[in-house]
C-alpha cells in the first residue's frame, strides 16, 4: 500500500463476529432474532430438549450457548447435552491429512451405504469416550443392514396372503417358539426404549442387533420353517422391530415400511410398547433349556467333522422333563440339528461321540458318518500348520529387542493370536487321541 498507513481506508464489515461469540447466539440467531416477530413464529423451537456436540467444546460452545440464551431470552436453551468422544483411527491416532488416515464418509456413504456409516458411528463405543473408526467396521454393518433387508424380504413374502390386520389377529402364540419369540420382543422394546431415554446408545443398539440377528433370524425364522404358519407372529416381530431400528438406520428401514404398505411415514410412526409383564417365564426358560441342547448336539456334530448335509443319529441320557420338553418339539430339534433320530437312553452306546449339556449327556453315533482316517489326516495337516506358528510367534515375543520395538497393539494382537493358536493345539491333539 506503498506509503498509506497500515489499515487506513479499511473498513470492517458490521455484521463480523468473533467465531466463538457468534456460535454462542446459534440457539436463537437462526430462529429469526432479533427480529421478534419472526422469532416468536419459530419459538416453538427453543427452547429445545437436547444438544449433542463433542466434549471439546463444552468451554468454547455449549457453555457461550446457554450463557447468551439466557442473557437475551432469559432461559437456558436446551435441558440436557450429550458429549460424544472424538472420531480416531483404527490405531487410536487423530484423522489428520499428513498422516493420511482420514476416512471421509462422503466416499464411504456411496460404498457402504448412509446406515452403515451411521451405525458404525453409533455402536461399539462408550458416551464420552473416544472411538476408533475403520473401514472394516463400517462394512460390517453394511453386512448387518443386508442382513435385516433379507430378514425383512422373507417375512413379507410369507406373509404376502395375509393383509396387515389378519396377520395381527394370527399373532396368537400356538408354540414353544412363538411364546419364547414374543416374550423376547417385549422385553428387548422395554431394554431398548429404557437405554435410548438414558442415552445408552451403543448398548441399545447392541442389545437389538443381538436379538434381530440371533434370536429372530438365527433361531425363530428357522424353526418358522419347520413348524409353518406362522404369518401372524412375524408379521407382528417385523411391524415392531422397524421403529426401533429407525433412529438407528433410517433409510432402509423407512423403504422397508414402505414396500409393507404402510401409508403414514415410518418416522412419525408410534414407537412400540412392550404388552406383558417382565415376571421370570417358564416358557422362556424351557426355550434357552431347549436353545442349550440344540447348540450342544450342533456343537458335537462340528467336533467330530461331520458335513452339514449328512443326518446323524443321537440319544440323550436326561430327566422326564427334558424328554418331555425334546419330544414336544422333536421336529425342531431334528431339522436344527440335522439328525434322523433322537432318543433318550439310560446310558449313551460305547464308541459314540459325547458331550455334556447341562444336566444331561448328549451321545452321536458317529458309525459311518465319519470317514475317520481322511478326518485324522485333515487334523494332522492343521496340526503341522499351527505347531511352526506357536514356536515362531513364542520366539519373537521372547525377543526383548522385537518386543522393545513393535507397537504395543502389534505385541497385544501377537499374544491373543498365539493363545488361540494354543487352544486349537490342544483342541487337534484332544480330537487325534479320541480317534486312536
């Protein structure tokens, strides 16, 4: 500017605020004030119920926030502030662009999905506490929300003949599964409702994952298969389990409620009420009894590497009440476990395969379902495998030069790797000495 003074012929600009000042007025500012007139048309937004933010701003902004609101308005603008932890990598690093681990969601959204973005920000982490972020993690849930669009497109293609209502009225509970499944839908709505009012997220999204995946997919939709009929209790899982997923993920889920049929929008739905009481069940419990044996005798099976195609024979020494429990669901427990016949016996045949379950004693008769010496090579060949790999990790973890060097979470991942190697050692030998 050559001989000017500096700044002479500048003029500020009379709408500039300083940035954390002018943050501090965001609650009523873009509502219209202070134009009164246009404020009072938006007052029906402040105050407001709940601001979410990081906790490292509490200082700079939240507290400005309520500061100012109730300077100018005279009330705080918002009853409770929820702190999130700040997004990291997969190593705990911060996301900067000189290290290159910025993971932008405007490029996974497109890959991945909007849901699946949305929950690996939701689930797995604690309030307040910072969260490690991976690609990893947000395909997986990209692979949870596949799982739920499928979980959705059986239920209304079985339930393509029923219209809504009818369905509702076949809600009836006829068995076992059906009385456990609706049970356990209303307590998962009683958990998860209670979490999202303390803002326990992450465990309320955990928990309806677990009961979405294990108990309805894994469990009822299969034995839906066996017993049939049964267009009224999923008709009335799925109508329930949609409005809790929303918040969560609510793209698929809106689109979902849509090609149901539903007129009003998913997200101005009702949420769901649990309907019966929280007293200990005897029914639920005579099903994760049930459940138990069912995982037992599966368990058993993979063991003694029997292929998944092939049926087997079991008998079971028990009381009367487990026989009664097994024979009143006898199709069930053959077609889950793959087995031609099920009996109870006082005693469980010499050469046959056993394994404990609870009180009972579950036996395989693995005569010709096993092709034991092509079993005792396959073992013998994963036995060569992991033998060099606990000797060569266990040398490296006994160097101190390597383990004064590599990263703590190098040496951590190093150390479960081997102890899982162990196990399965000790598991190959336990399988090769029954075989002998």
């Amino acid at each position: 500017m050559g001989e000017t003074s500096p700044g002479e012929g500048w003029e500020q600009d009379p709408d500039t605020l300083d940035t954390w000042f002018s943050s501090g007025l965001w609650t009523f500012s873009t509502l219209g004030w202070p134009n009164k007139e246009k404020f009072e048309q938006m007052r029906g937004f402040h105050p407001t119920a709940v601001l979410e933010t990081g906790y490292d701003i509490l200082f700079f902004w939240v507290a400005r926030m309520i500061l100012m609101s109730t300077y100018v308005l005279g009330e705080v603008p918002f009853k409770d502030v929820y702190l999130h932890g700040l997004v990291r990598d997969e190593q705990g690093r911060k996301m900067s662009k000189s290290l290159g681990n910025i993971l932008d969601p405007l490029e996974l959204i497109p890959k991945y999905g909007t849901d699946a973005v949305r929950l690996s920000l939701l689930m797995g982490t604690s309030p307040g506490a910072d969260m490690k972020l991976s690609e990893s993690k947000v395909e997986g849930f990209r692979n949870f929300t596949n799982k739920l669009w499928n979980i959705s497109r059986y239920v209304m293609m079985s339930t393509k003949d029923v219209s809504k209502d009818e369905a509702d009225r076949q809600s009836e509970k006829k068995t076992l599964a059906d009385e456990w499944i609706i049970r356990r839908l209303n307590e998962v709505i009683a958990s998860v409702t209670q979490k999202m009012d303390r803002y326990e997220f992450s465990a309320a999204g955990e928990e309806l994952r677990d009961f979405t995946w294990n108990d309805f997919a894994d469990w009822y939709l299969e034995i839906s298969k066996v017993e049939g009929e049964k267009a009224g209790v999923l008709w009335h899982v799925l109508s329930r389990i949609l409005p809790l997923w929303h918040p969560f993920m609510p793209f698929v889920t809106e689109h979902i409620w849509s090609l149901i049929g539903y007129e009003q929008k998913l997200i101005v739905s009702e949420w769901p009420v649990e309907a019966v009481s929280r007293q200990p069940s005897v029914i639920g419990n005579n099903f994760e009894i049930l459940r138990t044996l069912i995982t037992d005798m599966r368990r058993l099976r993979a063991e003694q590497g029997i292929e998944p195609v092939k049926l087997v024979e079991f008998a079971i020494v028990s009381d009367d009440a487990m026989k009664r429990l097994v024979e009143s669901n006898i199709e069930v427990v053959k077609q889950l476990t793959r087995s031609s016949s099920v009996s109870f016996v006082s005693s469980i045949e010499e050469g046959w395969a056993t394994a404990v379950s609870g009180m009972s004693t579950i036996g395989l008769n693995i005569a010709g379902a096993v092709d034991v010496e092509k079993e005792k090579a396959k073992l013998q060949k994963e036995l060569a495998e992991v033998e060099p790999y606990i000797v060569s990790t266990k040398a490296k973890l006994e160097n101190a030069e390597f383990t004064s060097r590599a990263p703590a979470h190098v040496i951590d991942g190093m150390k479960a790797k081997l102890e899982e190697a162990e196990g399965k050692k000790v598991a190959i030998e336990e399988r090769l000495g029954k075989m002998k």
